[in-house]
C-alpha cells in the first residue's frame, strides 16, 4: 500500500519472492535437510520461480537486458517472481530508486508458507531463524528497506526473551504485533515469574519503530515499562482457557476501557482446536513435593491464587 508522507513514499506492504535455494542458504547446517520443501506440491510455483532465477542470472552481465527489466517492471509488465527485484538485492536497490521510495517493510511469501508447514517444532524454530537471517541480509545494504521479523508463539519467558533478542540484534522492525507468554500463572510455572527482562527488550524494540505489546499470564513489577497485560485469568494451564488455544498469527483485539481481550478466531476453529488440544509436558518437580502440591491446588488468580 504505497502512500505519501511530506517528501517520501512509503511503502507499507511489499514483498520479496523468495526461490528454492533462498530458505536453506540461511538456515542452521542440522536443519537445512530437514526444511519442508519449497512450494510443497506446487509445480507451477517452483517452475516459475526457477525461470526467474534463470532470468535474473542472465541479465547480470547484459546490460540490455537490464534495461528491458527495468522498463517492463515500470510499466508493471511483471510482478511477482519476475518483477525487478524479487529476489535480488541489487536489483531491489535499483527498483527503490526507479520507484522513488522513501522507506518501505518488506515481507517474506513463499518461504513463510514453508516455514509454517512443518511440523516438527524444532524445524519451525529453525525455519524462522532462517527466515528473519534471509531478511536481515536482503535489506542490509539499503537502509529503506526494513525486513519485518517472525516470532514463535513463546511458552515461557525465557523463549521468548531470546527471540525477541534476535530479532532485534538483527536489526528487523516487528510492527502491530502481541508478545504472548503463556504457562507461567500460578499453576503453569508452578508460581509466577518475573517476566520484567523481556519487558525491557520490547521497550527497547517499540523506541525502535516496532509496535509491541505484551500479553502474559505471568507477573511483571513496577519497574516494567510499556503495553504490557499481565495476571490474565483463566491461565492458559486452566482447562478451557482461551490463552491456551492461540496459534501464531491469531488476531488478538485488545479492549482496554472494558479490561478484556478477544481473540478474533472463527468459534468453529477454536472449537477444533480445543478438541485436539494436549497440555504440555511439564516436569513433574520430583524434588519440590511441596510444589508439586501448590500446583494441583493453587486457585486461580483472579481470587488470589491461594490454596
């Protein structure tokens, strides 16, 4: 959606066109083999982008090629994979300033989708590593480009904390979107911990140019700073609690004059949702009986987490 503001054009919504090789080439070496393959069974898909690639690669040395390129992606004769740019850097730069963008987010396509079909949670973490690499090394050499970072859904601070680290150390803006922290109420920590560290790092990251809030059943004190919603009830440990249903990418809709949340997910999804849930595992604290016991009988804590 590009709009004007004062002297430069924004771009709020562009996307880079990622190929076959792009995902594996940023990817950790014990992972890359075990990536979900691009484009799945889409034929189509990895035809056309393997005929760009090949497309790019010959009008690198030719510059009357590069010029057709050029005069075909301003009249907007191709989009997409064969656009100018797509996935190229260099020819990326060169298509801002034909365009005359000012600044603009750039968002991934076709590898997100494969990140998010695997299934094996380790090879999902991995796939967004990749992903928020690739974007970091796509936009590094022209500051008006800003790569928008990918988070997984965090059961717990600590996970959440390092990807939040991440994806600021790789210098990506994350705009309009909910940190949730969840399995750390009274009975999913067993107790409540402190999750003020990874308030600090959002703060950080909104000073930045991203719009971050905070949403846990865990506690935070007085020395946190930003949007942050904290002590939810019922906790996602609670049987039927909504917080426990969220997937990535749910809309969440905050309504702070009536302190409630919504999440904006179809009934008839949650519903499915909610039969093929499964708690996860937590260790049985063989060690701290008297934790153990806190966790089976701690109310919730909207009435003061007591036992």
């Amino acid at each position: 959606m590009p709009y004007a503001h004062r002297p430069l054009i924004l771009d709020a919504d562009t996307h880079m066109m990622e190929h076959a090789d792009w995902l594996p080439a940023f990817a950790d070496p014990d992972i890359r083999p075990r990536l979900v393959p691009f484009a799945g069974k889409d034929a189509r898909v990895r035809a056309l982008a393997a005929d760009a690639v090949a497309r790019a690669e010959a009008r690198r040395g030719d510059a009357t090629l590069r010029a057709e390129a050029e005069a075909e992606f301003m009249s907007m004769k191709f989009k997409g994979w064969h656009g100018l740019g797509a996935f190229d850097a260099a020819e990326r730069r060169r298509a801002n300033d034909l365009m005359g963008f000012g600044a603009y987010l750039v968002f991934p396509t076709e590898a997100f989708n494969q990140v998010i079909a695997a299934s094996d949670p380790e090879v999902l973490a991995g796939g967004i590593r990749a992903l928020n690499r690739g974007l970091a090394d796509f936009c590094a050499e022209d500051r008006r480009m800003g790569g928008v970072g990918y988070l997984r859904l965090a059961d717990g601070p600590d996970s959440a904390l390092a990807q939040v680290e991440t994806i600021s150390s790789l210098g990506l803006p994350y705009p309009d979107a909910a940190v949730v922290i969840r399995y750390e109420g009274p009975r999913g920590g067993p107790g409540m911990r402190e999750t003020h560290r990874i308030s600090e790092v959002v703060a950080h990251m909104n000073a930045l140019g991203s719009d971050f809030i905070l949403i846990t059943d865990g506690r935070y004190s007085g020395a946190s700073n930003g949007f942050i919603i904290g002590y939810l009830a019922p906790e996602a440990a609670e049987p039927g609690a909504p917080l426990a249903l969220i997937e990535n990418g749910d809309e969440i809709i905050v309504h702070v004059s009536q302190n409630r949340l919504d999440l904006n997910v179809p009934a008839d999804i949650l519903a499915e949702r909610a039969a093929r849930f499964r708690p996860p595992v937590v260790d049985a604290l063989p060690d701290f009986p008297y934790l153990a016991r806190y966790r089976r009988l701690v109310g919730p804590v909207d009435r003061g987490a007591i036992i």
